[in-house]
C-alpha cells in the first residue's frame, strides 16, 4: 500500500523474515541499471560507551576486514571492484548503513548479484573482527580524523558537543546526566587506544559486545534492489540473512548515565544546559571565512513528519526573495548568503533532539556588526509571531505559504527521476529506521511530501514562542579576523575559541524587538511573495513524425551561436536543461582578466537571487560559472515557466550599472575564495597538475594578486572589452520541441546581441586548449608546495603519468588499467600498508588528452615514501597481471564494459554527457558504445604492452622505462 510517484514502475514488498528482520524488496526492471543493496543497523555514535568514543565507527571499519566465510584481505572489495560494483558505509548518531552496487549479471553461472549479497550477508552473521587487523584499522580512523580536522564544520559541531554545558567535555569523567551529543563521535588513535589503555580497558573485547549487542536482526532494516521478481528476492534474502540472530547475543542492562548498551535513547531529551546558552562562541576557522550560526534546541520532530513544521519555519527564515532576512542584510553590507533548518545529519535531527539553525555567512563589516545581525533575525520571528493579515490583527500565517510548499513537495516526488540505485536503498533504509517513526506505508514518500490540509499552526506556535528565545539561543561566531587574546582549546580537534555571556541589556534589546509585532519600516521584512514559478502545465511535447533516428540537432550553427537541441524520449517528464557556454576573446591574456570573469558571475548571480531564489524552490534551479574561455550559463527543472526564467537571467547577466556596495561585497567573497584555494592537500594537488598542463590558466593565487584593490571603472572597462566579442554553444534538452528551440534561440541572440557589441569570434579565433606535453624520460618533472595551512598534518602526493591525445583505443586501454589497479593498490597501500585514509587512481582527460593519476594522502609517511611505494606498486603489479588467470580478466572486461553501458539515471545526466562533448568538440553521442566495442578486442598482450609502455617503471631489460610522469607533492 505504499505511496509511489507518478513515474515509479518499480514494483515493492514490505517484508519480515522470521528472526524479525524488516525488508523492503524493490524489483527494478531495467537490465542495465545495477542491483543495489542497503542496511541499517540502529546503533550509531550516540551509543558509544563514554570510555571508547569512536567504537561504532571503528567497528563499521572492522566489518569490512573479512568474515569466516570469506577470510581473505579486501575478498568482498576485490569481487565487488572486479565485477564493476563498489560499496561504501557510515556511522551516523543513531545508526550504521552500510550499502554496496554491482552491475546485473550476464550469461550462466552463480550470478554475482547474488554472491554479492551472500557475502555481504557474512558482515551480520560471521564477521571475524580479529585483533590482529585492528591495530591497522585504528591508523585509517586515525587518518580519516586527521582529515576531517581541516573542516570547520566538523570543528564547529565537536566544539557544540564538547561546551553543551559548564561542565560538560568529550573525556571520559562526565558530570551526571550524559547526554549522548557531548560524544566524539569520529574517534581516533587516542580515543580509541591511548585512552583505553591507560585505564585498562580490552578494545577488541567491548568491540565485539558492542557488535553482539546491537547487530540483530530486529535491530536492522534491510532493502534491496535488483532486476528479478520479488519472489525470488524474497528467497535470496530469506536464504541469506535468516541467519542474522533475533535478538542481542549477549544480555547488556541499560546503564543508567550513558547511552550504550540500548537502542532505546528515550531518556535523554535536549542537550544543552541552559548555562551554555545566551553566549557568544568566537571561534578561529581553519579556512578564510566569517559565518554567524544562531542554534535553537527543539524537540525531536521525528513525530511531525506529516506537516514537517521545522521545514515550514526553515522556509520562512532562510528565504532569500525580497522581504528576507538575507535581503534586508544585504542591503546594509552585513551578509552574502544563508541558510536555516535542521539539518539531515543525526547530530541536528535526533529521536532525542532537534537543532534548528540559522547560518548567515557575513562580510568583513558583518563580523563587526553581529549583534545587528542577530536583531535583524529576531525582528522577523517578531514578525512571524504576530502576522497582520487582510488588516486583521491574528495570529498565524497565510495558508497559502503552506499550501505553496505542499503543492511543490507533490509535483518533486510525482516527476521525480530515478536517481542513483545506491541512493534509492539508501534513502529508503534511512526512512525505514526505527528511530525515525515513519509508517511501513510510508516509507517511499513520508520524508519528501507534505500530508497535512494545513500547517501544523500549535507546534509551529510553540517552536516560535517557547523555543526561538534569545536566551535560548547559542551563538557560534566564526571569523579568521579572530587571532589575539588568550583563548580557549577543544581538546579533540584543538579548535581555538572565547566564550562569553550575552549582556542582559543585549538580550533584552533582541527580545522586544522578538515580541509580536510588526517590524521596523526601514528593515523592509515581510513574507515571501506568491511564487511565479511554480508551474501548472504538464503536458509532453508530442514526437515529431520522423523520429526514427532523433539524433541531437544543431539547429543554428553560426560562429556567434550555436544551439543543439535534443526532445526526450526516454524520461517522460516535463522538465527540460538549458545549457550555455559563453566563450569571451582575450579571456586568457591575463589573470586581471580570469579575475574579473570571476567577480562577473559574482555579481550576475548576486543581482539575480530573488528572483532566482524564488525559482529554486519550484525546482527550476539555474547557475553561472566561470569556465577556462569565458563563462557558463545552466537554467533547468520543469519547462512551463523555464523561458520566464531564461528571460530574467539572460537580461539580469549583463547588468548596465553596479552597485557599489553589492561589488565591494563580491569582490571580498572572491578574495576570500582565493585565499582559501588550496587549503585542502588533494584538491591543491590536483590543481598544480592542471595549472602545469594548461599554462593559459592562472592560479587563485595569481588572480588574487591581480585582483586586490580593484575598482567598479576598472572591472567595468574589463568585462566591456571581454564582451564585445563572444561566441556561444548552447543544448536544449529535455520536453522540448522545434519551435521551443527557435524561440530559446532567438531568446539567447536578442539578448547577447542587445548587451555585446560584437557577437561572434571566428573558430581560429577561439581561445586555445593547448596541453603542456610532459617530457618522455627515465626522470619524472616534479614540483613541490608547502600546503597553504601550515597546520594541516596531511601530505598529499599525485603521481600522474601522461599517454597521449584522445583516441578510443588508449581512452579504453586506460579505463581498463584503472578498473584492474583500483582495488589493489587500496587494499595494498591504503589497508595493508596504511599510508592514509585516500588512496586512489583514475583517469584523467586534460582538454583531449589522456592520462592516468594515482593519489595519496598520508599523515603519517613522507611525500617521497608515498610517490616512490606508487612506482615499486606499479613495477610489482606487473607480474600480477602477467599472471591474472582468463576468467578474472574477462570479469573485468565484463565489469567495465556494463559500467559504461548504463543508462542514465536522469535527464541531467544524460545532459551532462552530451554536454561535455559539445564543449570539447568532440560531437561523439555514442562514445560509450564504441569504448564497448573496442573493449571487446583488447586482449591481455595488448594491455600488457601498454601498461609496459606508459607505466612499468621498469622496461624488459630491467632498465628503468621511459615515461611521461609527472609527480606533485603538497606538504
């Protein structure tokens, strides 16, 4: 009796198998999309025991270092990586989800889709959780938090858990209540060894009670999805997780001061003692950046899920159409952007708890002026207590924002697209935990529609009146202007911050302007206008008589314009992609010039978001970037009002006069943005790489410099004399006609010809896409960087070796080399070795050229330690691919080649493809199929051949090879 979208043909089964396990059977009829599967175990970080923090975390890592069933290091990885599958697990607060895909089987055998699900059984009924794989596995947690403590969001939440109250931190010596969000729930080497055993305590003994105790089978929610009929995935699933026990395997009694030993967290409600509230935090980010974040402690809304009032609030405060917070902000210099809500993770959204948010991300001048800020947020909850409506003094708001809001959520899920087969499962598990109160009926659309004929007005009342108070508001105040004054430390991430209570005449200040009333005139706050968008007309295109081929058309091909356009066939939905590439002469002959372009989409974008904020929340998203020639333009969602839209954007783009105010705010959210480029170690690398093959491109750094102290005239003589000759590429796609076309067309030229002076560059005018060649020789071209924060304990190495200009044999012959080497060099140098959390490799295509990139990031081993283990992997390998037996090798050809042959989950991607070969010039619709063909002709010797030629560090003579390579270390 579930509740399926409109476009849905997959068929459902709500099942519980006799030990108790919960199921959801999902029969996907479509051969080459993958089989997915999802599991949710309700125990998360919350049930940590306060002396091992961290533990489910940890013990989600140990699950996948084998079973009794299937012993072998990275076994499950290697078949699922083999058979063109991955997989993937994370610990949340209330509970573990673990999930994997893999192509649908072909030909006779024992089908992998269900060797997969045999061996993924193995995780909840055999696992070996063997002590001697922890010490290793505690290095890749110890890694990944070393990662994770260069986020200032993961720094901010930490900070949130560790001063939830005067006397509250994240040791193990806890003031009575614990209340579980004081946890760490990353964990790390000192959390989960160091500590244990100073105090004596046996890790690998309470790891497995903590998996005997909360992995059972009523305690999980399992779905899974493949393209077989729901009676034989029921016996699939019956044969192979029947075996899960029912209930706890050890007896473990609630403890009456922490969370672990139970699932049932009932006892705790909200986290934050009233003394950690009405106080300001000033925090030191890692990044360049300025953010005010008001929390507001609610209850669990889990039981709301029906009229989901927090969303209505998050909807009223966080919108950015005129009358809004944000508005009235900008208007005053205070503020770039912001959000509000509860956020999906289990630390804001908790069957404990909810944390209802509202970020602002603030100028320089905003930092200095919070506390205006903060009035400006409390004058528009004023505002919302107490609405004038029809000239009637009530309380309450106009029905029609709710049923806006209803009326959107219904046409999202009833056109929805099919999405990720590893998010369907996903979200379904999600839904499915017990913690979370959904419906068994309700478990496909409980989380996206709205039910209620109104809005829940007495909750929504009650979270305005008794909740959003500023003496119960915590205030978090980020800014790297922050730096002198002694401060305070948090002990797990060492974040540095001050802490100090609001005045009482401050308070006091925000709450009158809080009680109901309307508010001041010159704050110009009011509700969000009637949205234009939301569209009402559904109606398909009809085909067109001669669609037998229905290739893309390019139906104007001028050297000023020219636009493709290609009508759905395979989605059926109203919803169509506008896509533009705006290439601008001379773009590339300075970085005052790839500046500018930058501040340009700044200030385009930022002139436009009422309207186009309006837009988003009708699901017609639109966006401007700049690209490596000029800049792009994509308009998207459902086609009725899409050209309105294309309209506003098209005049809004080309903006005749500037405001002062709003440019000096771009520009100092653009040098912000440069600043902190690079900050994280892999990113930085992989930077330097492309910024070494493509010399027209020019560093943020570079663009930085250039574009310090610029001014309106100089910007505005920039971008006049970049735009006086463009030239323009453009797809239309989607529930769109011939005419539709023409008229999108005439739409893009009238606009770019009434604001540009010259519209067209000639082809051998077009900015270049030259490639550096990397020199050919036993040595390899190196470059070294300090990374940009001094304090980030992570090297990252990318060892990148260059093949040669695009061709469908060598793209495919990488491909293949790529898919074979992922899973062992993981397994090696990651598992085994653990030189770090990330370890990868993947090709690259550069602007037409080919190549193949390995990537490390380590915290504990030396950049020259990590390139050179890449290279011995490389030359060691060889030998297991020399020796690879027929059947593995033909598995990966099989694997790869039904990757490529997927189909596309969505117009958007579709899109996406087709766009990127309009873009690089290549025109090749179906490259895919020929990459398929060509895979079937490649044998071993040939795959030899090449991997010898491009990347044996060693030739058959035993003397070092000749190679492309290019090494980047980032230390």
């Amino acid at each position: 009796n579930v509740t399926k979208s409109h476009m849905d043909k997959k068929l459902y089964r709500y099942v519980t198998l006799s030990n108790g396990l919960q199921c959801v059977l999902i029969y996907d009829d479509d051969g080459l999309r993958k089989a997915a599967t999802a599991l949710l175990v309700n125990v998360g970080s919350y049930h940590d025991p306060p002396h091992l923090q961290g533990l489910s975390h940890f013990l989600e890592h140990m699950l996948f270092l084998g079973t009794k069933d299937y012993p072998g290091d990275n076994e499950y990885d290697a078949f699922l990586s083999q058979h063109g599958g991955d997989d993937n697990a994370y610990t949340d607060m209330e509970h573990t989800l673990y999930h994997y895909c893999i192509p649908q089987d072909g030909g006779d055998g024992e089908k992998s889709v269900w060797k997969a699900l045999k061996m993924f059984s193995s995780f909840f009924t055999v696992p070996l959780l063997g002590g001697e794989q922890a010490e290793r596995e505690l290095n890749a947690v110890e890694s990944e938090f070393e990662l994770n403590k260069c986020d200032d969001d993961c720094r901010l939440s930490q900070l949130m858990s560790e001063t939830l109250s005067s006397s509250s931190s994240s040791s193990t010596q806890q003031s009575k209540p614990f209340h579980p969000f004081a946890k760490f729930p990353w964990g790390n080497m000192a959390s989960l060894k160091e500590e244990p055993e100073r105090d004596g305590v046996d890790v690998m003994k309470e790891l497995r009670e903590h998996y005997n105790t909360h992995y059972f089978a009523k305690n999980m929610r399992l779905v899974v999805m493949a393209g077989y009929e729901l009676d034989e995935l029921q016996k699939r699933v019956v044969q192979y997780f029947s075996d899960v026990p029912s209930d706890p395997r050890v007896s473990h009694p609630k403890s009456s001061n922490n969370a672990s030993g139970t699932t049932n967290l009932d006892e705790y409600k909200l986290p934050f003692h009233p003394s950690s509230l009405a106080k300001i935090y000033r925090i030191i980010p890692v990044h360049h950046r300025h953010s005010l974040t008001l929390t507001w402690q609610i209850p669990s809304m889990c039981s709301h899920w029906r009229t989901k009032p927090h969303d209505y609030l998050a909807h009223l405060l966080g919108h950015e159409a005129s009358g809004s917070i944000l508005s009235a902000l900008k208007q005053r210099g205070l503020a770039m952007g912001c959000s509000a809500g509860v956020g999906d993770d289990g630390l804001g959204d908790a069957s404990t708890h909810a944390l209802f948010r509202f970020q602002v991300t603030l100028s320089r001048l905003g930092v200095k002026q919070w506390e205006e800020v903060v009035e400006v947020v409390f004058a528009y909850i004023g505002m919302l207590r107490y609405v004038d409506e029809n000239n009637n003094k009530v309380e309450g708001l106009a029905p029609w924002i709710y049923e806006e809001l209803k009326s959107i959520a219904g046409l999202s899920y009833r056109f929805a697209d099919e999405g990720d087969v590893t998010d369907i499962v996903e979200e379904i598990a999600e839904n499915m935990a017990p913690w979370y109160s959904l419906p068994k009926e309700h478990v496909l659309e409980g989380d996206d529609l709205l039910f209620g004929d109104v809005v829940d007005n007495s909750t929504v009342k009650d979270l305005l009146f008794n909740y959003f108070k500023p003496e119960q508001t915590r205030f978090d105040l980020m800014s790297s202007l922050f730096g002198a004054g002694l401060h305070s430390t948090e002990a797990r991430f060492g974040t540095k911050y001050w802490s100090e209570s609001i005045s009482p005449v401050i308070l006091q200040q925000w709450s009158e302007v809080s009680m109901p009333q309307l508010p001041p005139s010159e704050l110009q706050l009011d509700l969000p206008p009637k949205n234009p968008f939301i569209p009402s007309v559904f109606d398909l295109k009809p085909l067109p008589d001669d669609d037998a081929e229905h290739p893309l058309l390019n139906l104007h091909d001028k050297y000023s314009l020219k636009l493709w356009h290609l009508q759905d066939r395979k989605f059926k939905r109203p919803v169509v992609d506008l896509r533009l590439r705006i290439e601008c002469d001379g773009m590339n002959d300075s970085a005052l010039n790839q500046g500018c372009v930058d501040l340009f989409c700044r200030l385009c974008a930022d002139a436009l978001v009422e309207t186009c904020y309006l837009a988003s929340t009708s699901e017609l998203g639109s966006s401007i970037s700049p690209t490596e020639s000029g800049f792009s333009l994509r308009i998207h969602g459902f086609d009725h009002k899409l050209l309105d839209l294309t309209k506003v954007v098209l005049d809004g783009d080309l903006p005749a006069t500037i405001n002062d105010g709003r440019f000096d705010a771009c520009l100092e959210s653009l040098l912000r943005r440069y600043r902190n480029a690079g900050m994280e170690v892999s990113g930085f690398c992989t930077s330097l790489r492309i910024l070494c093959l493509r010399s027209t491109m020019k560093s943020a750094f570079v663009k930085l410099k250039a574009m310090e102290g610029i001014d309106v005239a100089t910007f505005t003589k920039v971008m006049n004399t970049l735009l006086k000759k463009i030239s323009i590429d453009a797809l239309y796609h989607g529930n769109v006609d011939r005419s539709d076309a023409d008229i999108a067309a005439k739409l893009i030229h009238d606009a770019m010809t009434r604001n540009c002076t010259h519209v067209g560059i000639p082809k051998k005018n077009l900015p270049t896409k030259l490639v550096t060649m990397v020199k050919l020789s036993v040595e390899h071209h190196q470059i070294i960087s300090p990374s940009i924060d001094p304090k980030d304990p992570n090297t990252a190495v990318e060892v990148y070796f260059q093949v040669s200009k695009d061709n469908v044999l060598n793209r495919v012959l990488v491909d293949l080399i790529a898919h074979i080497l992922e899973e062992p060099l993981y397994c090696q140098i990651r598992t085994k070795e653990q030189f770090g959390y990330q370890v990868s490799c993947g090709a690259r295509w550069t602007f037409g050229v080919i190549g193949l990139s390995f990537q490390v990031v380590t915290a504990c081993k030396s950049a020259e330690e990590a390139s050179n283990r890449i290279d011995t992997f490389l030359q060691q390998f060889r030998s297991e691919l020399a020796s690879m037996d027929n059947t593995t090798y033909l598995e990966h050809l099989a694997g790869l080649a039904k990757n490529k042959l997927e189909m596309f989950d969505s117009l958007e991607d579709e899109c996406s493809s087709h766009w990127s070969e309009i873009v690089e010039r290549r025109y090749d619709w179906e490259a895919h199929r020929a990459e398929v063909l060509t895979l079937r002709c490649i044998s071993r010797e040939k795959l030899l051949h090449a991997y010898d030629e491009w990347f044996n560090p060693v030739c058959s003579t035993g003397q070092p090879n000749k190679r492309r390579k290019m090494v980047i270390h980032v230390i």
